[in-house]
C-alpha cells in the first residue's frame, strides 16, 4: 500500500503510529511528498482531489483519505486489538478524542500556514490567537480529563499524542506543559512507545 504523507504532517504521522501499533507499518511503502495548499503535488492530487495528505493508495488501487478513514481501513487489516473499539461508550469517548485531536492539529496546522506561508502583509494576528485559544481550551479539557485515561492506546489517544507531538515540533515555545501536569505525565508516557519514536515529526 502507498501512503502518501509528509514527515512534519501530524495527520501523516498519526496513520503511521497506528500502523506501527497494528504491525502493519511494513505493508506501507511511504511516498513523502512537499506540498502546501498554494504548492500542491500533482501526485498527491491525482489521488485525492481535495491535495490533501495523508492518502493512502489500496493494493486494488482504492485511494482512502482522511486520516480518519485510513486509519480505520488499517484497523480493520490486523488480528490483533482494535484501536477502534467496537462499540458503546468506550467507541464514542475513542473517536470523539480524535475529533478532539484532529482540531488540536487543524488549529496547529492552520496556524503555521498563517505565519509561514502567509505573506507577511496578509497575517491576521487575531485569527492566530483565535487558534492558539482553541488549542488552549483542548488541552485545559485533556488536563481535566488526564487522571483517568488509561495507558492502553486506541485512535483516540493516539490522536492526542500526535496533536501533542506537533506542539511540541511547530510551537515549543508556547510551552504547552505550564500549569498541566497531568496531560505531560501521560504524554511522557505515551511519547515512550517505539511507535511514537519511529515516527518523530521533522522538517523536510
Ligand atoms: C508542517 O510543516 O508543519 C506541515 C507539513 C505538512 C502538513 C502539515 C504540516
């Protein structure tokens, strides 16, 4: 299977640790590609309409995207535990913390096109914040929520640690950790993991 992704993307490297954490990561051959919304890549494009990474190309030449979609299609590739989980509140809690995830990125993401890509004369510094804000709000809802996560990965807090890991790549500045100790300890924790470590976010 082909995946087409970026080694800085978190979405692509939230595909990748799942692959990691099912065994499947030897089944992907990984295209990386550069991109930007105004630069796209006529490959990646010529997959997903929408010139968007991650996408995954199917051995029968389905082409899957979101992250989300690909993530599920793996899960449903290995015999092992479901980082899906099947049903009732454990399901909803696992998918809404990658809703949760996925927005921390999005603002992450949006925020770096703003004031990497952007012209300087066209930033909006107010738009910024706005991102920054939200991102805060997440993390005060996952420090709240941190004593009682487990330790036991499934997509939703495999979301979370991406989201966390590209703070710490695109914003270690804005010191996430200060006043939430509790979201740092389980993040060591969870930044542990060889899938976390193979994966480690860089600029290309
Ligand atoms: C980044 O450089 O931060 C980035 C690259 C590709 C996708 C998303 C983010």
């Amino acid at each position: 299977m082909r995946l087409y992704t970026n080694p800085a993307s978190p979405f692509g490297r939230k595909v990748k640790v799942l692959a990691h954490e099912t065994g499947l990561f030897e089944h992907l051959e990984l295209l990386d590609e550069v991109l930007t919304p105004v630069a796209p890549s006529d490959a990646v494009s010529a997959a997903n309409p929408l010139g968007k990474i991650p996408c995954l190309v199917t051995k029968d030449g389905m082409a899957l995207y979101d992250s989300r979609v690909i993530c599920e299609y793996l899960d449903g590739l290995h015999g092992g535990r479901p980082m899906f989980p099947a049903e009732g509140g454990a399901r909803w809690r696992a998918l809404t913390l990658q809703a949760l995830g996925d927005g921390i990125m999005d603002a992450g993401v949006a925020t770096r096109y703003e004031t990497f890509l952007r012209p300087e004369a066209l930033r909006w510094p107010d738009w910024v914040q706005a991102q920054k804000l939200k991102i805060g709000r997440a993390l005060d809802r996952l420090e709240g929520e941190a004593a009682n996560r487990g330790d036991e990965p499934d997509i939703g807090l495999l979301t979370i640690g991406c989201a966390l890991g590209y703070l710490d790549f695109r914003y270690a500045a804005d010191t996430w950790r200060n006043g939430r100790p509790q979201l740092a300890a389980w993040f060591e924790r969870l930044d542990a993991r060889p899938s976390m470590q193979a994966t480690r976010p860089r600029q290309v």
